[in-house]
C-alpha cells in the first residue's frame, strides 16, 4: 500500500488509486450500539479499505465521542466548549476541578472519561456557571465588548473615558451592565466588579486597561437594541447630569456600600440599586448630551 501525493492512496493489490469515502458506520463500543462517522480509502477494484495512521486516529476519536453521547457522559468537545464559555484554559479547568491538567487534554482529545470524572467535571460547570451569574452578569467576559460599550459613550456623550485610571468609565459600564442584568437577564460585557475606595471599578482593571485600549471593538458581538437603549438611559440620565454626578452616585449604592473594599459586587444584589432604576428617564436629546460632555 502506497501513499500519493495529497489525499491519495494506491491499492495494494495493484489496482491503482483508492477512493476517499466518507460513511457512517454502526457498530458496538463496550457493549453500547454506536452510530459514527469516518472516512477511509476504499479500492473500486477489489472493495480493499485501507485508512492512514490519521484516519485511524479519526476513526478511534469519533467512536469514543459517540460511545461517551450514548452513555451520558460529556464528549470532548462538549468539554472544551464549557471550558472555553466560562473563560478558561485548560489548566483552569484542572485546578478547580482538582484534577492534572494532562486529564484533561486526554478527555478533550478523546479520551474517554470515568463516571465519577464525569460527574465532577459537570458539578465543576455548574458551580462555576452560578458563580458567572454573580460575579459575571450571566455572560462572558469580552475585552472588545468593553471596548465597543465604552466608544458606545463617548458617542454618546461627547467625550472620552477611557483612560489610566477608569475612574469615569468604570462608572458608567457599571450601570449599563448592572442594569441590564436587572432588565435582560445578564450583563452586557460579562466584566466583574470590585468595590475600591474610588468606588465601583473593573475587577483587575490595572492589568486589563491596556488590553481594552488595544481591542478590536469591531470583533465584538454587536450590541442589541435592548443594550443600546440600556446604554443611553445611563448616559443621558437625569440622576447623572454631569461626569462627576454618576462618580458620586456610585458611591452611595447600597450594593457598594454593603460590599467590603476589595471584594467583588454580585450582580444579584442589582435589585439594590437606588441611584437609577431600571427604566432611568432621560435627561434630554443626544445634542444635549454632548453639549455637558
């Protein structure tokens, strides 16, 4: 059997070039009925099916993938997938999960996991997707969505905010994704908050500012009527006539106040907001906006 060029093989029996087909095969994997897909070269000659150490590869994959669906247990991509909404990488997931990060790989690439790992990876999710709702708003974390809400208020308002220190910024992106969660279900950036003595303010944001300055706003999902509407109720709102006004508004939030310096404000206590409610009227036209910015 001889390999040619690209995706071709040659029949061993001497009948020339083998077909590429792709099938989907039934077969019994640990005694549970499978149903996959693979792709092998057959000889239209003599019917010879012969697979590269690749498709063999593929083929293993495939079947375990397929064992794991009919057994109830997360397949790898399935995995990989959790993983990556939550924001993790692969070694993220090993040490919440209290296992080595090599598992995980394995698991990823195809490996096919116990059922006490099977159900420690599941409570490691679902723990964590909790812990997104409160800490996250209910969604992931985007630098670029940062990036675009923020150049959503400059717009707005006539004026930049990001800079160094985020004083303003913060401000605003707090109320816009505080209120969303509140209205929609969930944030809109999936940023986390801590309470510090300038009040409110992106968890990290030290490390993060440079990394939002250079983000590609145009990577970001869009924003959504719901979202602008949300975005300009903060930025036009009466309770916030002015940049310094919504600084000082931050700081007497009960859900400020109530939380320690340096810990993180849950998005679940978004009901205690007092300085603006969830349908913030606003204070004039788009022009006027700018004309205070």
């Amino acid at each position: 059997m001889r390999n040619l060029p690209g995706n071709n093989m040659e029949c061993p029996a001497g009948h020339g070039p083998m077909e590429l087909r792709r099938y989907t095969k039934r077969t019994t994997f640990r005694d549970v009925p499978i149903l996959y897909d693979a792709e092998k070269f057959v000889c239209p000659g003599c019917g010879l099916e012969a697979a590269t150490p690749e498709q063999t590869a593929q083929i293993q994959k495939a079947m375990a993938e397929a064992y794991r669906k009919s057994a109830g247990l997360l397949t790898g991509e399935e995995i990989r997938r959790k993983r990556k909404e939550l924001g993790w990488s692969q070694e993220d997931l090993a040490r919440r999960a209290g296992v080595g990060v090599a598992s995980i790989k394995r698991w990823e690439k195809g490996l096919i996991q116990t059922e006490s790992m099977d159900k420690l990876l599941r409570k490691t999710f679902e723990t964590s997707y909790e812990r997104r709702k409160i800490f996250n708003g209910n969604r992931t974390f985007s630098i670029p969505r940062i990036k675009l809400v923020l150049k959503t208020f400059e717009k707005i308002l006539g004026r930049k905010l990001l800079n160094k220190k985020g004083l303003y910024a913060a401000k605003y992106l707090f109320y816009a994704d505080m209120l969303a969660f509140l209205r929609l279900g969930r944030s809109i950036t999936g940023a986390c908050y801590a309470r510090l003595p300038h009040g409110p303010q992106l968890n990290n944001y030290l490390e993060l500012v440079d990394e939002i300055k250079n983000a590609d706003e145009k990577r970001a999902e869009p924003l959504t009527e719901e979202e602008l509407l949300i975005i300009r109720q903060v930025a036009v709102a009466e309770a916030f006539p002015e940049k310094k006004a919504i600084y000082d508004a931050s700081h007497r939030e009960p859900i400020v106040e109530e939380t320690p310096i340096g810990e993180i404000i849950p998005y679940t206590d978004a009901p205690k907001l007092k300085e603006i409610t969830p349908h913030a009227q606003a204070r004039g036209s788009k022009g006027a906006a700018k004309k205070e910015g």
